[in-house]
C-alpha cells in the first residue's frame, strides 16, 4: 500500500496573517508540519501543497518538497486531490492541517490504520475526548457523534446531541485530519459545496451530505493546533514529544 500525505497551506488566514511562516521556537510552523509528517515511517510521500512562494521557498530549503496549487480551490482537500492527481500508483492519501505543527506519528498511524487491517472506507479521521466543561458549548470546537460502528454521523460546531434526559452518550472533538482512498478523493473534488457544509464551514460535512461515510478513528489526546494569538503563544514554550 503507498501512502501519499500532502499538507494544504494557504498564506492567506484571517486570524493570524501568514500563519504558515510564523516562526515557533525559531523554525516557520509550515516547517514544523512537514518535518514531523516525515517521521511516520508509513508514509511514502510527503508534499506541501501552497499557493505561496514564500511557503515552497522555506519547504524547499528544509530539503521537502512543495507543489503549487491553484489559489481559488476552496479547501484543503481539493487542494490535496489536486496533488493525489498526478500519483496514480497512490492508494491513501492524507490530507494534514498546516497549523498542526506538533502531529505525531502515531497519530498518523492511527488515521491509516483502518486501510492497514484491509479495510477500504471511502475516508477516516481523528477524534479525542471532548472537555465538557470548556469545549462543549464551544463554537470553535467541532464535535462529532458516531453510529455504532464508528462511523460519523454528524459534525457541528454547535454542542450535540441536544440531551433531553439525564443520560450519557459518545461525543467526541473531531481533529481536523484525513485520509482518503485515492478514487475517492477524487470523486470528492467534483462533488459542488453542500448546504450543510456551507452553514457550518465544514468541509467533510459534503461526504456525509451526499451518503458517504467517514470512519473516526479514536485517539486519547491532541496536539496543540495553531489558530489563535493564545494558541501561537502557548506554542512557544510547547514540549513536543511523538509518545
């Protein structure tokens, strides 16, 4: 099986202007990214995917490899598809965030592990442990409810399920990550945006809209994703370990 990752990264972010060049800890977070996805030894390719010439020129001296991409595709998973295009030979392909500078291996194992036992769902993500207390009602907090076989029912920013009684149920908080089987990524880049995705601005909300399913694959823990001010600062004296 061969296994292609590819890093959408935008200069454009309205939150934290040229995110990808930040520097944490004195190297630019983009480098962070791409060096931590090359140490998953199942990964056969690892490609930064930018509409900026700034982020290849850094990519490329870290000794990676960068490929331009059209500025008008609208998400990071049209922009991984239009990559996957030319590795025919590829069979997974993972789509993994520019602001996760701290991804582990593992977690990248995990996302994969459902193609590595044999099994072929059309797409996988990560999900971890919601803390109720703080991320429940949390609008930036995107929360996932699965079906009995792990499979996602929904995505919301909103706090769901509604609990009408006193009882208990599996919500989790969906990290933004993906993996494909190559054909239907593919498939996915021709599918038009979908009502619930726009109301959300998820875009894996448009394979659960048009009858697919996403596998979640469940980890104990995340990393520090960089998407606010607090976040950039916390990341200065952030500890990475891959354990």
């Amino acid at each position: 099986m061969k296994i292609l990752c590819v890093i959408p990264s935008r200069i454009g972010s309205t939150r934290l202007p040229r995110k990808p060049l930040l520097p944490i800890q004195g190297k630019p977070m983009i480098q962070w990214v791409y060096e931590n996805a090359r140490r998953c030894t199942l990964l056969d390719r690892v490609i930064v995917a930018t509409d900026s010439e700034e982020i290849a020129y850094v990519i490329r001296e870290a000794g990676g490899i960068a490929a331009m991409t059209d500025p008008d595709l609208p998400t990071g998973s049209e922009r991984c598809a239009a990559v996957a295009e030319q590795f025919p030979d590829v069979d997974v392909v993972i789509n993994l965030q520019g602001d996760e500078p701290f991804i582990k291996p593992s977690m990248l194992e995990k996302l994969v592990s459902p193609y590595l036992a044999g099994e072929t769902p059309e797409m996988t993500t990560l999900a971890f442990p919601l803390d109720w207390e703080k991320k429940y009602h949390d609008p930036g907090a995107v929360k996932v409810i699965t079906d009995l076989h792990g499979n996602a029912l929904y995505f919301s920013r909103a706090p769901i399920p509604y609990f009408r009684t006193h009882t208990t149920a599996p919500v989790y908080h969906h990290m933004g990550l993906y993996a494909f089987r190559r054909d239907f990524l593919q498939l996915y880049r021709t599918l038009p945006q979908t009502p619930l995705e726009k109301a959300e601005s998820l875009e894996q909300l448009r394979v659960l809209e048009n009858g697919y399913k996403i596998r979640v694959c469940l980890i104990h823990e995340k990393t520090l994703e960089i998407n606010t001010l607090e976040e950039y600062e916390s990341a200065q004296a952030f500890a990475y370990n891959d354990k």
